[in-house]
C-alpha cells in the first residue's frame, strides 16, 4: 500500500536521505530506526509531502504522491510530528475535530470518534475544553496521537509518538501499545518492539 523507490533527498549538497526502498502492505508496521539526524524524520515528512524528494518516487495505494494535491493526501494520512504541533488557540476537542471537519463530517460523527479516541488515549473527557499550554508534555502527545486518527485514516505516520507517555521504554512499549491494542477501533497490527527513542514508526492498519 506504500511503496517507496529509490528515495533521494538533498539540502544544500548534503544528502539528508541517501537511495531508501521499502514497501509498507497492508496491516503491516514498518519501524525505521537510527540515530538523530540519520533521515527518518525526513523520509516520513516526504510521504506526507510536507517536503518534496530530489529523486525516487513514493506510491500510496497505488497512486504516486506527485499526482496528488498535498492537501488531499494529507487528510487521508494521519500524522503524528515529532514536536506534536497542536494549535495554541485551539481546544483539545477542535485540535481533534481539524480533519473531520474538513472531511465534512456532521457534529454527532465528530462528537461520538471524539469520544472514543478520548478514551483510546486514557485522557479525562473534561480535558476536552482545555488548550494545549494547560496540559502536561505527555497529554499534548495523546491529544496529537488522538488527532492523526480522528479520521480513521488508512494510514498513519508516528515520529516518536510515545516519547512522553511513561517514563521508561520497556513500560513505554508494554503498557502504552498495550492500552491502544486494547482499545482499537481498528484491528490494528503492532510489530512488538516500537520503544527506542530515535524511531520513527509507520503504522498500516487495514
């Protein structure tokens, strides 16, 4: 469902993403894993087209990227960044109605998936009217995870989503991806080892 060829990306001379090739099916989870500065922030953030390759091509359920609007991809990929990049002036509950009210969703629809990923991410329902500098680290990061699947996206991107959620990364990988297994509305499929700091996971749920 993602296929990626030959993927080249350069700033001022330097390769930043040096010839990657991968290939993400369906219900499948690919984990990139390497040091900081290594690239795999940027390959994600090309995926997404947030940046533009110097060369290679990236296929999206058989689709090349390039073909589409980067807007329209956009709100069919969630996305969770890495410096969680919620709105400011935004409450919790419009952070994660961003995309559904572009996909034209009525406000029960909206209100009932808000109320689920909620509880997906354990976070108090009375945190709805809150704004992002009223919460801690890790609940900005649950309400940005609850927003790259607020659309029931087919695919989501997560640069280190977990990072802030528990304090070691062995109860990081059991307990957090333990709590979104449990509550799935997908049947999402997890590759059991996501919890080292410098990763960043994309995740194909069917």
């Amino acid at each position: 469902m993602i296929t990626v060829s030959n993927l080249t990306k350069t700033f001022n001379g330097s390769r930043a993403v040096n010839n990657i090739s991968f290939s993400v099916e369906c219900g499948e989870t690919l984990v990139l894993l390497g040091t900081s500065g290594c690239g795999k922030t940027t390959t994600l953030r090309m995926i997404n087209r947030l940046i533009e390759p110097t060369s290679g091509t990236i296929v999206v359920e058989g689709i090349n990227i390039l073909e589409k609007r980067p807007e329209d991809l956009r709100k069919h990929i969630g996305y969770v960044i890495q410096n969680i990049g919620l709105f400011p002036h935004y409450t919790v509950e419009q952070n994660i109605a961003i995309v559904p009210l572009l996909l034209n969703w009525d406000r029960k629809r909206i209100k009932r998936r808000i109320s689920e990923l909620m509880e997906l991410v354990g976070l108090p329902f009375e945190h709805l009217q809150r704004y992002p500098r009223e919460l801690s680290g890790g609940q900005q990061q649950r309400v940005g995870l609850a927003r790259a699947l607020a659309a029931d996206p087919p695919i989501v991107l997560l640069d280190e989503p977990l990072g802030c959620w528990i304090r070691s990364p062995e109860d990081r990988s059991r307990k957090s991806l333990g709590t979104l297994r449990s509550y799935s509305i997908k049947p999402w499929s997890w590759l059991p080892m996501m919890c080292l700091r410098q990763s960043a996971l994309v995740i194909r749920y069917a």
